[in-house]
C-alpha cells in the first residue's frame, strides 16, 4: 500500500492519501500509482484552498523498502520489489510527477520520522526498528542517517542469529533476525507450541485451518493469558534481544524505538526483551539502554520522508 502525506512548514500533516502499489503488475504501474498518489493529496490541498499551481508543492519524498542508491535514485535490491534491481525510480518519478523527488529507504524514513515527531524527539543516537513482516531498521548517528557507503546500513533485519542452518531468507542467506523477529515467526512460533500439547485458544482454529492463525489473533489471545500465544512473544523477544544486544556491543548504542505493525504488542515482548539484552551486552547496565515503543504508527516512514524533502528544499 502507498501512504501519501502532505505536510506543512510547521510538520502539521494537512493531508493523506492511499493507493494499492501493485507490484505485479510492473514497474510502469508502480510509478503511476505513486505519481497518483501525489496528485491525490495535491488535489485535496487545492480543494481546501490551502495551495494554488507552483507553490502547491515544494518537494516530494518517496520511501521505498529495500537497498537504494539514495544519490543516483537507484533501486539497488528490494525484496519487495523483485527484479528491480537498477531501476531508476527517482528519474521515472521525476517524470510522471513533474517535480524533483527524493528517495529513502522506508526504514530510514521512519526514524527520521519518530526523531522529527515520535519516540525520538531530541535523541541524537538510536537504532529504528521496524517490525513487520519484514525486519528493518534505520541508524541515526550524531543527529543524521547513517547510510553507510553503499547505502545499506541499517539492515538490521539481517543481522545473524543462526551460526549452523537456520531458515532461510528472502536475501538469499539463512538464520537471520528477520525470519525469527517477524510477523509469520510469531505465527510460526505458536504453530509448533501446538501439537506439544499447549492448552490453547488458538488451537482448535490452528487444526482447523493453521493459515487463518494471523499476528492480530496471537496479540488478542496472549492479552487473554492465553499460553501458546505468550509462549510465542517469549521466543520472539529472545531473538529480538539477542540481536539488540549485538548492536549495543557494537555501536554503544542507548536507545532503540520499535515501530511496525508487531510493535503494537509491545508490552507482551518487551519485559523479556530487556531481560535477554541484558543477559548480552558488556560495559553496560541495562538501566542505561532505553527501548521504546514508536509514537507515529504507520505514518512515521511518510512523516520522515516529508521531513527529508523539507530539509532538502
Ligand atoms: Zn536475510
């Protein structure tokens, strides 16, 4: 789905849209429902009489999930969006919007967006993390994205976790954090708790038709105590810790803001969380790692994104 925001000077959103991307069918589609988005929210700013003609926007920010070259505007590998590789998006946005536009990674975006508006208000070192159906992350260093040189610093969602086997990635390796701190690991998790003989809510649903177990379903029966589904945010909370460990050890790092749609259970994860972080860093009491719950819900990857292009303009 393709979130559009419109946001003003003072970071006030004045306008929203949404529109299917359409992956499937191609790169042309992808664009136009993206430059359609734009004209969604254009259109509503100048029915409200807030804009006219060239002052309507300034600047336009995409974010887009995956590995880009952010200075050529280049999709470099995007799991999301297979066979991309090379694209150039920025260049083809340009054209169907008219306008200069400026791409970012989506989980970039969304700590710029927590720091400008959320969580991260007046913090100048934090690691993003999104928790999703994909794992991602976004490193903000001394007040600014840390990129990395080729553009693919933050990939936290494929740090390793597994050292001999482990399940296998959508980037092609194995054991890494995604595949066990995502949405489906959450359902995988209470799939295997169940033929062990766990009393659970979920089980007769789960023999019945395992795939209709879903995210919102584990969250509502582990809220009702129920144990399979708590067993679930257990394990979870296990890898998530073990790899917020690694970047403590790594980055010194105080203070991590968890926002995706897993991030809403928060409180089911985040007491054990602590306690298995704890259980790894070195040099560092637990007391001083903060990690937080995000405050701009789906919209801080949109909010960044805006605040990006403001920056820029
Ligand atoms: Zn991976």
């Amino acid at each position: 789905m393709i979130k559009s925001l419109a946001v003003d000077d003072a970071g006030r959103i004045i306008a929203r849209a949404s529109r299917p991307t359409e992956v499937h069918a191609g790169q042309d589609r992808v664009v136009r429902n993206l430059a359609a988005a734009v004209e969604d929210v254009t259109r509503q700013l100048e029915q409200a009489g807030a804009v006219m003609g060239d002052t309507m926007t300034k600047s336009i920010g995409v974010g887009v999930p995956g590995v880009l070259n952010v200075e050529k505007g280049l999709v470099v590998a995007s799991p999301n969006f297979p066979r991309w590789e090379g694209f150039p998006l920025r260049a083809r946005l340009e054209a169907a919007i008219g306008r200069p536009v400026l791409i970012e990674n989506d989980a970039n975006a969304a700590a710029v967006g927590e720091q400008w508006q959320g969580a991260a208000v007046g913090l100048k070192d934090f690691l993003f993390i999104t928790l999703g159906t994909g794992v991602g992350g976004g490193i903000v260093l001394d007040g600014r994205l840390w990129r990395g040189p080729g553009g693919r610093a933050g990939e936290f969602g494929h740090v390793k976790v597994m050292a001999e086997g482990g399940e296998p990635c959508g980037c092609g390796s194995r054991g890494c954090l995604e595949r066990y701190a995502n949405a489906s690991a959450l359902e995988r998790y209470v799939l295997d708790a169940l033929p062990g003989g766990t009393k659970s809510d979920l089980q007769r649903l789960a023999y019945d038709r395992p795939d209709a177990v879903d995210p919102a379903m584990i969250a509502q029966a582990a809220q009702a105590g129920d144990a399979a589904a708590r067993a679930a945010y257990q394990r979870f909370a296990v890898y998530l810790g073990l790899g917020i460990a690694n970047v403590v050890n790594l980055l010194d790092l105080r203070h991590f803001i968890l926002g995706g749609g897993v991030s809403e259970s928060f409180d089911l994860f985040a007491p054990r969380l602590r306690d298995e972080a704890a259980a790894r860093i070195y040099g560092v009491a637990i007391d001083e790692i903060h990690i937080l719950k995000a405050r701009c819900g789906n919209e801080a990857g949109a909010l960044g994104m805006a605040y990006l292009a403001l920056e820029k303009s």
